[in-house]
C-alpha cells in the first residue's frame, strides 16, 4: 500500500505512552517519525519502541524550550526528514500525549480521501478571542527573549520597541538577572520598530495540523528562500503558534486548502499555559463529535486511554 499517514512525534517524556500511541495507530500504509528532545536520553525511547521498517527516529533532534524558536525548528526538521524519504500521503503532527478517537484505519481512510486538504486552524490577527496582548499583536512588534530561567522555563522577557511600558520595564530586568549575553542586542532592538516579513499572513495557528506534502514541500521551500522568516521568528513568542499559518495562508493555493483542525485540544482549565489534561468524562463528550480525530492532553497511566480503547474495539465490533 502506497504511504498515506507519516505521523510525526514529538516526544520528551513517557516511553510507554509514546509506545502505547504507535500501537495505536500502527496499521498498513502509515509510518512513525519520532522526535525525541536533544535534552532525553533516546535510549529510553528505542528500547521500548524499536527503530523499524515503520519506525524512524529523527536524527536533527532539537533541544526544544516552550514559546521558542527550538519547535518550529524540530517540526521542520522532521518535515526535512519525511521529503527526504521521498514520502507520499499527510504529516500528522502529534505529541506523546496526544491519543486518537478513531481505529488507525479509520484516520488512515479519512486522509486517503482528502489527498488535497490541509487540516490547521487558523485565527485572524487581532483575535477577538486572546483578551491579552492587543489581541495577540503585541507578539508581532515585541521582540521576546527566553530568560534561560533554571526554576522557571516558561518565563520570557518582552521588549516593546520604543515603549516603556510595564511589560517592557519588567523585560529588561528580567534581561539584566538572567540573559546579559543579549542585553546590548535587546537595547539596539528596541530603538527600531519590527518589521513583519513580507509574504507571511497575519494570523494565528494551531500547532497541531495534518498537512499534505505539497504543503510540507511549500513550507520549507519558503523557509530556505527566506532567511529573514527565521531571523523574526527567532525573537517572536511562541513562534509555532504563527509561523506555519502565516507562510500557508501567504499563497492563495495553500489558503485554498485548509481545513479546520481534527484535533480537540481545551485550553479552559489548564495551568500555566498548557491545555487540560482530559479525564474519563470529556472523553465521553468529545468522543461523540464527527469532526474529531485527536485529542490532548493525557496523562500516561490515564483511565481515559482505556476508555478510547474499548470504545474503538466496540466500534469494530458493530461494523
């Protein structure tokens, strides 16, 4: 059978969960790429989930840090990897944690019969939805720098060019206690306004996409072509929640293809800037809606993964 699902995994923690999610979805016509952060041990992850025939484990690994350059960089690395390969069919981008809603076979089917659709979310920039940051235009013009902070590593430092606004004020302290190396570089910053790259849209997207190979090839032909996209996006937060989308939705025939995601992600609940981790009673819910494929987040020893399980052998049984 021709390849039609390269599934792309990021992963840092849990083996076993990582092995349970392969199994899951291992059926014919699917292959595994998995990313294991340059901080882990890959060791741990080969001797539970052997590299094989269906099983590549990605050689460019990134030490990847939240809201940072470093995740856009894995994702095409990986993306790198698949063209390499000479791969066909849809790169679906999961984490560890995520779990499907429906058989490998029934994704594998869904993606067969939309060889030219792209599934990402997309969000106009001001988003009437983000109560911060303008809208999320702050992340456009502020440069913001992670702070390296050993107790904190999520904590960021926001320079508003030509601002003295409290945000900005509390930057370049954070700047002066943690990151001096880029103090004279933050300073000559925020003299100058950001420029937005030409070509990019001004939107938001959704990290966790299934993108057909036309729009794998597009997004790294467009990245090689243009350094300048990198050099913003190095110094823009969390750059994996704009970069992709706003290269696809720059040319009318990428823009022509998106879909909404089939992932179910809820953002209500989590803590400190993460998703929810699902239970037993919002599988119960989501696992009814058409229009999902995934969710996230799961805990590794999670009843909720059970639950899918039986639901979906279920689902087999009745066909």
């Amino acid at each position: 059978m021709k390849r039609i699902v390269n599934y792309i995994i990021l992963v840092h923690k849990n083996p076993k969960q990582v092995k349970r999610l392969v199994g899951r979805l291992a059926v014919e016509g699917v292959h595994f790429y998995l990313h294991v952060d340059q901080n882990c041990r890959i060791e741990d992850f080969t001797s539970i989930v052997p590299e094989s025939d269906s099983v590549t484990y990605i050689k460019n690994r990134v030490e990847s840090t939240w809201g940072d350059i470093s995740i856009v960089d894995a994702v095409l690395n990986c993306f790198r990897e698949i063209e390499t390969d000479g791969q066909t069919g849809h790169c679906v981008l999961l984490s560890g944690q995520d779990y499907p809603l429906r058989s490998g076979e029934e994704i594998r089917d869904f993606l067969a019969s939309h060889p030219e659709n792209n599934f990402i979310n997309i969000y106009p920039i001001p988003d009437p939805k983000k109560k911060s940051e303008g809208g999320g235009r702050e992340r456009l013009i502020s440069y913001t720098f992670d702070c390296r902070n050993p107790k904190d590593n999520r904590m960021k430092a926001k320079i508003q060019p030509r601002s003295m606004k409290p945000k900005t004020v509390l930057g370049f302290c954070r700047l002066m206690r943690y990151r001096r190396d880029v103090l004279p570089f933050a300073c000559r910053a925020w003299l100058h306004r950001r420029e937005y790259p030409e070509g990019l849209s001004e939107c938001f997207n959704e990290m966790w996409m299934m993108l057909n190979m036309d729009a794998v090839k597009y997004l790294l032909e467009a990245w090689d072509e243009h350094p300048e996209y990198r050099d913003y996006y190095r110094y823009t937060h969390v750059p994996d929640e704009t970069a992709f989308g706003a290269i696809l939705m720059g040319n009318e025939k990428m823009r022509e293809s998106i879909r909404p995601m089939l992932h179910y992600v809820c953002w209500e609940g989590g803590d400190n800037g993460s998703p929810k981790t699902l239970d037993v009673e919002d599988v119960r819910t989501i696992i009814k809606k058409e229009d999902v494929l995934f969710a996230r987040k799961f805990d590794e020893d999670s009843p909720a993964l059970d639950y899918i399980d039986d639901e979906i052998e279920a689902g087999r049984e009745d066909c």
